[in-house]
C-alpha cells in the first residue's frame, strides 16, 4: 500500500478494512460517491471485528454499525388475514437488540423521535414486536378538542427508516456510555444515514453525532457518506477528525487524506448553495453554511472577521449590511430539529450575498456556468 503524497492505494475493501482498524483516531470520516463501495466497507469492517470457535460460530464483537442492512433487522408483520394489528418486528438474534427490557429502550428512542416525527410507538417485549401509534386532535363545537388514538398503524415507509435510525441512536447512546449490554462495543460504524432521512434533517442528525460523538472517548467511530451537506456538517462541527476522500479505481481503492486541503469540500458547498439558491429552496440554516464558508475565505486571504471579504471598503454601507445580516441569520443552532424557510426578503438578501462573494472571489467557471454568464452580462 504504497503512499502517494497524501493518497494510500488498496488492492480490495478488505486491506481498506484492515488500513482503517489500524488508525489511531478517535473519529474517521469518509467521503465516496455512491457506487464506490461505502456499504459493503462497512460489512468487511464489522466482520474484522469478529472472532469465530472451531466450529465457526461467533463468540465475540467489536463493532456497532448502521447500514442500509440494519433495516433488515426489522420486518413488518402486516396482519393480513384481519389487517388490524400491524406490527414491526425484531431480529432479536442480533446483539443490536441486547437486553431491551431492562433498559427502557422506549423512553430512549422517544425523545429522538419525537424531533422528526408526530407518531408514537410501543414495544412489546414478550412478542419482540413493535407497534405504531398517532393521536389526532378532532375540534368539537364548543371550541374543545377530543383526542383520538389510532392503533396499530403502518407508518410510512421513510417514518420507518427514521424510526430505525433513532432507535440506533439509542443503542449508540448506550455503547458510549459504556452499558453493561453493549460493553463489547470498541468502535461505531455509520454508513450513509442521511439516506434514509429526508433532506432537510442533514444539517440535525450531522449536529446530534458530532455532540454525541464529541464528548467521548470510549468507543471510536468511523462515518460514511456521500452527501455533501452532511458531510460537511460533519467536519466543521468535528475538527479534530481524520478526513478522507475515497475513490474506486480499476486496480481497487484510493483513501485520500483531505485534512490538509481544508478548501477540498468548500467548492462542493458552493455548488449545494447555489442550487437551493436556484430552487428557491432556502432554510435559515443556509446562512450558517454561507458564513463557514464566507470565514474560511477571510481566513485564506488573511483577513479578521467574514466581514471583511462582504463589504469591499470602510464606506461600502451594502457590505456593511449583508455582513450584519449573515451575523444575525447565522445564529440558532443550524434551526435544528424544524428547518425553518426563508422569508422572501431574506432569500433575496442572501442571493445577493452569494452571487457578490462568488463574483469578486473567482471560481473555475466550468464548475458555475450561470455565474460566468451572470458576470459577463
């Protein structure tokens, strides 16, 4: 695995495996577009982890993970001869279910779920089964409300993903603090979470790991993924992170070291803020992407404050404006668990902001055509 400045080669995802468990840091993070192997890295990982008896069977593990094959530990039971009582249930022969009873796996889950999601849920141990439910306020004629229970429900295919996703938190939750259940946990491997969840909760589930992450040193995790919001979430809320970029080659894999090149995903952001600009599809938490990427800019050009590269002289009042304004807009926390959109002043604030900082900072046009054309007309 020769080194190739900051690239190393791999002939298979197995030496790829072996190259990351060999790492001495507290939390990996990868980048690789889709079809490059992320899933099935993250299996080859996990199966490192194990150790077999004589007889093959495994007596222990290392490594916690959620993949697009943690779905499959759950499976609906849709009742169909009375299509009633429809249920999810456990694959409680995986260690990922270990001791649920007795760690009011509910009252763990809820709290996550409840940020993205109005239904409700309940287990039931003896069965290893789980089922949905959702209250609805019905308003009565004298300006009261009556609430009505609906059981048994099945929960839309993308509320299952997220539910799954939050019972992983849980679990995560548990291995860090080092239960007594989840003890064997030494590392945590997350491939793609941002998948299974709807795009506007990238920026919430990159800000929970980093704070889940961050105050821990029990366990070591390694992250996966190939969107570009999230990923960069990721590394501006986890700077201290080993950074990588990971591309599938005709003689196997190359791992580039990105932390080094801090600039390497501040083109990629460019490009995702351009487009929701486009759409019109702008979230207060646009603002906070724009100033990390507006004080990176300053930082490279030697300048103090983000400020600085916004308004181009002390008598500039436009540039003194909009650098209030991404000052004020920036702050809350990324509008976390309830993406709020922009208000129409506001999208157009920001659009100006945009296209002047992409304009007097030039970028490879190839990349930003309509900024090309916007600058020559």
């Amino acid at each position: 695995m020769p080194a190739q400045g900051h690239i190393q080669t791999f002939p298979d995802l197995d030496a790829l495996a072996r190259h990351l468990r060999s790492l001495d840091k507290k939390t990996v993070l990868i980048f690789a577009y889709n079809g490059t192997g992320k899933t099935r890295l993250s299996v080859h990982f996990k199966e490192l982890g194990k150790v077999r008896n004589d007889d093959g069977e495994v007596t222990s593990r290392d490594t916690l993970y959620f993949n697009a094959f943690t779905e499959d530990l759950f499976t609906w039971d849709n009742d169909l001869e009375n299509d009633r009582e429809r249920v999810l249930r456990m694959n409680t022969a995986s260690r990922f279910f270990s001791g649920l009873d007795e760690l009011e796996m509910e009252n763990r889950i809820r709290p996550v779920l409840h940020r993205y999601c109005d239904f409700d849920f309940s287990f039931d141990y003896d069965k290893s089964v789980i089922s949905f439910f959702r209250d609805e306020r019905v308003p009565q004629e004298d300006s009261n409300y009556n609430t009505i229970r609906h059981d048994h429900i099945k929960i839309s295919r993308g509320e299952e993903n997220i539910f799954i996703w939050c019972f992983f938190l849980a679990v995560a939750e548990l291995a860090i603090a080092g239960q007594e259940a989840y003890e064997w946990v030494k590392y945590i491997y997350i491939d793609d979470p941002i998948s299974s969840l709807d795009e506007n909760n990238a920026i919430a589930v990159a800000a929970h790991l980093a704070k889940m992450l961050k105050g821990q040193d029990r366990v070591k995790a390694i992250i996966s993924s190939h969107h570009t919001l999230f990923f960069n979430v990721l590394c501006n809320e986890m700077d201290r992170a080993q950074r990588y970029f990971l591309r599938k080659t005709e003689s196997g894999y190359e791992l580039q070291n990105t932390n080094d090149t801090p600039r390497f995903y501040h083109v990629a952001m460019l490009k995702e803020l351009r487009k929701a600009a486009e759409s019109g599809q702008l979230y207060t938490y646009h603002f906070n992407i724009l100033r990390s990427i507006l004080e990176k800019t300053a930082t490279f050009h030697g300048f103090n404050h983000f400020g600085d590269i916004i308004k181009r002289d002390p008598d500039d009042e436009d540039g003194q404006l909009h650098a209030r304004y991404v000052n004020l807009l920036s702050h809350g926390n990324y509008s976390l668990f309830e993406p709020v959109e922009m208000l129409e002043e506001n999208k157009e604030i920001f659009r100006k902001i945009l296209n002047d900082f992409m304009n007097n900072y030039r970028f490879n046009p190839e990349l930003f055509p309509e900024v090309a054309e916007e600058s020559i007309a």
